[in-house]
C-alpha cells in the first residue's frame, strides 16, 4: 500500500510518503509569516499552504522514489484546526485522488498526534495512556486500540502549548515562544518565582490564570526595576516551565492510577519539551512506568502522523468519498462521517 499523506491544519505545510506502514519520507514546510505577527493569522496560513502544497508533496514523492501514478490512496488532515488552512490540504487530497482514481483516508489530526508513536520503536502496547500536549489541545487520552481513544481529561480554557506562547510573548520572545522557554529555562533557577495554576477537579486541567499571573508579576516588579525581565529572563522561564509541567505530571500520574496502566506515552508539540521529556522520565522510573517519547520530527505537526493513521485506517477499510469536506471542530471519539 502505498499512501501520500497531506498536512495543513494549522502552520506547517506537509507531505509525507509511506509505502505498508514504513515512513518513506516527511516534509514538513513551517510558514515563517507569522512571526511578525505575534501569532498564527488564519487568512496568511491559508495563503501559505496554497503556494508550498504542490512543492511539498512533489519533494515528499521525490524522496521517497515513488511517482504519483503508483499511489494507492490519499490520506488528509480533516481536523481540527482552522478551517481556510484545512480546506486547503482537503480540497488538494480530494482533486489528487480524483484525477488518480484512488481513494481518500479523512485523519482526525488530534489521533494522528497520538500515532505518531507507531511510526518508529520502541512501540506501545494497547491500551496505554497518552498526553496529548500542542498549540491548540491538552488532553489525557486512553488509547485502547489505533481508532479507539478516550479523551479522560482536559483543558477546560487555554492548552499548554498557548500557555507557553502567551507568556513568551509577555517577556518579549517572538512566536512560537514555547521552543525559545525550554532553551532560555535550562540556564535558570526553576524554584526563583513559584507561579501558582489553577486546580481543576478530576483529571482536568487549567492554563488560563498562568498568563494573567505573571503578567501582574511582571508590571509589579517592572515598576520597581525596569530592566527586570531582561536581568531575570532565564529565570522566569524556568520557573514558569516548571509551574506548566508539575500541572502536566500532577494530572498524568492520577490518571495512570486511576487507569491502572504502567505505559505512559507524550505527543503533540509541547512534547518536544526538553523539561517535560526528562521529568517524565524520571518519573517513569521512580513509578515503575513505561515511558514513551516521540522523536523531535514526530512531535510539532508533520504528515508522517497523518500517514500513519492513514496506514490503519486503510487496514481498518475506512476510507471516505468526495463528499467529505474539513471540520474546524472535530472530537477525537467522533465517529467519522463520510
Ligand atoms: P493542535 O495540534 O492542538 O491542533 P498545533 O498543531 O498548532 O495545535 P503543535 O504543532 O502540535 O500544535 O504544537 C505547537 C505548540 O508546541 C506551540 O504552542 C509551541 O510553542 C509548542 N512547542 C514546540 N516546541 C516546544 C518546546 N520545546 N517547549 C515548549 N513548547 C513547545
Ligand atoms: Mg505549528
Ligand atoms: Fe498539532
């Protein structure tokens, strides 16, 4: 089977070629426009994904040796995201299979973040538990096969992803802040400013109260020491990466024992964390789990994830029709509609 997998959800353009479940290639293309900006603008992403889809998937086929013509079906981003960028990765897949007369995958990108996992070993085993941590999600879900997911807690405001970003943008980093806190926090002191969240019940989680926090801190200590942030920058990203992450882990460690589970795996974004990565994994040995890491590549949006939930729901025979248009909304238990 040989599967091209499209990408467009938000701002990265991608392609990516797999050939029975073995990922041949993976471009990812990350639209730059929007730095200037201070954020992803929807209508710039849309053009953006309109001028670099067609390069894009011609090196992705490039790479992976395999001319357009020996494709066996065509798997897409249907959502969630937004819906102009999305449109266009939808309408490209639709038009492609069309005019090659193959059939089209719709891939729920928050599933595809999860199977990510499956692209290279170590693999986990079903069911295992996964905190899916990105730009636009926070969620615990329960995995208990490649197309059946349980979402078991989340976010109930901002995700942790735009946490990261808001509060880069308070200290003056440019966007996407999250990967320039992780860098500048190595050098600080994470026990400097003790940021508090708020505590949602269950297994739940809050991001909003952080920006507005430290935001008070800020003006409050600015006022005394203009040069504040400048001469405390290290450690006010450590501290508030630390704050993020003991909210992360708090939740995961009582869904693990709510869940009786000992595999615990990360996707999305902010899972290229490098504090994250090491306090799970610290963690994972202190309570006896199985952790499971994605690599870098596999971790921010890219069309090998889309390509892998592509693969088993090919396996699954779930392809869809023409008639399938993009969803801005899409719940990651939804039963897919043709
Ligand atoms: P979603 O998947 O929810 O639709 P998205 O696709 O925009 O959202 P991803 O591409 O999965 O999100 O992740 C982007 C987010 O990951 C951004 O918020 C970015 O700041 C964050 N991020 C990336 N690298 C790091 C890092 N090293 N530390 C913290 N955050 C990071
Ligand atoms: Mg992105
Ligand atoms: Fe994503």
């Amino acid at each position: 089977m040989k599967l091209l997998a499209i990408e467009s959800s938000c701002d990265e353009t991608s392609a990516a070629v797999m050939v029975d479940g073995v990922l041949k290639s993976n471009i990812i293309s990350t639209q730059l426009i929007h730095t200037e900006w201070g954020g992803v603008v929807p209508e710039l992403a849309s053009r953006a994904h309109q001028k670099s889809i067609i390069p894009v998937v011609t090196e992705a086929l490039q790479k992976a040796n395999i001319n357009k013509n020996e494709l066996n079906a065509i798997a897409f981003t249907r959502g969630p995201g937004l819906l102009g960028a999305l449109l266009i990765g939808t309408s490209f897949a639709k038009s492609l299979a069309l005019s090659l007369n193959i059939p089209l995958i719709e891939v729920n990108h928050m599933q595809a973040h999860v199977l990510a996992h499956f692209i290279e070993d170590p693999k986990p085993s079903f069911p295992f538990l996964c905190l899916t941590v990105s730009g636009g999600h926070t969620q615990l879900v329960w995995v208990k096969s490649a197309l059946d997911m349980e979402v078991i807690g989340e976010t109930q405001d901002d995700a942790v992803g735009e946490a990261f970003d808001k509060t880069a943008k308070l200290i003056g980093l440019p966007y996407p802040g999250g990967p320039l806190i992780d860098k500048l926090a190595k050098e600080g002191n994470p026990d400097r400013f003790p940021f508090s969240l708020g505590e949602m019940p269950g297994l739940n989680f809050s991001f909003s109260g952080i920006k507005t926090a430290i935001l008070y801190f800020l003006q409050k200590e600015v006022k005394n020491n203009p040069n504040f942030i400048e001469e405390n920058k290290a450690d006010i990203c450590a501290s508030v990466q630390k704050s993020l992450i003991d909210m992360l882990l708090r939740k995961t460690k009582k869904a693990m024992k709510e869940m009786n589970c000992t595999q615990i795996a990360i996707a999305g974004g902010v899972s290229a964390n490098s504090g994250l990565r090491t306090r799970l994994t610290e963690m994972g040995s202190e309570l006896g789990w199985e952790v499971f890491i994605p690599a870098f590549s596999y971790c921010t949006d890219n069309a090998g994830m889309i390509a892998m939930a592509g693969h088993f729901k090919a396996e699954a025979g779930e392809f869809c029709g023409q008639d399938v248009s993009p969803l801005a909304r899409y719940e990651l238990a939804a039963k897919p509609l043709a």
